[in-house]
C-alpha cells in the first residue's frame, strides 16, 4: 500500500531532515533509535545536502510565486506483510526503479527506507513534480496537481504490481482486498491507529504513513 504528500516550499526541509533522522525530538514517537542503523539511502549521492540539490533543481524551473504552491511530493510504499524479509531489499530498490523512471531521476530528492519502526519497513521517495511547459522558458515547471491527478492516483497501484511482477516480485501482493475496500483520507491518528489494527489481525496487509493522502483501490 502506498501514500502521497505534497509539500510547499516552507516544509520541505524540514521534511528531509525528519526523514534523515535528524530532528532530536521528533514528535514520532514510533522511532526506535536503537534501530536507526537499520534505516538505509537509495537516491544518488550528489556531492550536496538533499535540501541544496531540491534548490538547485527548483531554480532550472518555473515555479509559481504563491505561498501555497506544492513544490515536493513524496510517496511513502510499505513492504507487504506476505513478502519474505529475506525480499526486502529486492522489493524497495524495485520500487525505487519505478518511481525514478516514472518521475525522472533529476526530480528525485531523496529516497530512504525506514526499518526503525513499529510495523513493517516502508520507503519514503521525495521528489519535486515536474510538467512540460511550453509556455516558460525553462521549458519545465513544477506543478504537483498536474503529475498527481486523478488518473495517476488510480494507476499507480496496479501499474507498482505490474512492475513488481516483471522484476521478479510476484510474491510482493501490494494490491490487496483491503486496499480495495477502504476509503478516504486518513489523518496521522487515523493511520497509526488502522496500523495497530491491522498488526492484530496478522493475515491482513496494512500501510504505515505520515499525515498524507492515503490512496485506495
């Protein structure tokens, strides 16, 4: 099961740095410090801090100047519970290959699996959603609305399956009965509490996110 958050200019670094575990008082109070070792970096090293490659990749594009203008998104995807642990890395760089040729490897921020929580392991993938615009002279601009629209929100589970299922992943059942049955936005609250539901009934698979857009099929 997979989640998205988009992200205006103001929350973007703090964003990184929570990700990056480097907040001293998180208010997650699912952090396991003991664990965070466990945690682990997919997206490119590019001889800068996340925040400085967002900025360099934000001024080669034409943003919008208002305040409310989402500038990064970022999809959180969990391992399922059926998939063997032993998979797990098979299954988030095969996830990451997905979301880097889907949104483009330029656009990615940063991408980092977290394993130091309660629940399953998840992905958090951060990027800044990029559009053609013939209108600009950049060429590009960013508009979060445009790359995550209706169409892209109901395609991107069964297109993940697809994906999966061609590398090699037939066991990694991301599109579950569950993910078809429920509905609506769920708030940070709502999520952890269906997450420890979930934990309690072992035979269903559940998604672990952070006060983000949760996506149902």
């Amino acid at each position: 099961m997979a989640s998205v958050e988009k992200f205006s200019a103001g929350a973007v670094r703090n964003q990184l740095r929570h990700n990056r575990r480097e907040i001293e008082h998180s208010s997650n109070l699912d952090i396991d410090p003991s664990r965070q070792g466990q945690d682990y970096v997919l997206s490119p090293d590019r001889g800068m801090t996340e925040y400085d490659y967002f900025k360099q990749r934000i001024s080669q594009l034409y943003v919008y100047n208002r305040n409310d203008i989402k500038v990064m998104a970022g999809w959180v995807v969990t391992a399922p519970q059926n998939l063997d642990p032993k998979r797990y890395d098979d299954f988030f760089c095969s996830t990451y290959d997905f979301l880097e040729n889907r949104y483009g490897k330029e656009n990615v921020i940063q991408a980092i699996v977290h394993d130091d929580e309660g629940g399953q392991p998840h992905l958090h993938f951060c990027f800044v959603p990029v559009v053609e615009d013939p209108k600009h002279d950049e060429g590009y601009k960013v508009c979060a609305n445009e790359v995550l629209d209706r169409r892209e929100l109901r395609n991107f589970h069964p297109d993940l399956q697809r994906y999966l299922d061609e590398h090699g992943l037939e066991d990694a059942h991301i599109m579950t009965g569950v993910t078809k049955q429920q509905g609506g936005n769920r708030t940070v609250a709502q999520l952890k509490a269906e997450r420890e539901q979930e934990i309690k009934r072992p035979s269903l698979y559940f998604g672990e996110a952070t006060n983000m857009q949760h996506l149902h099929f």
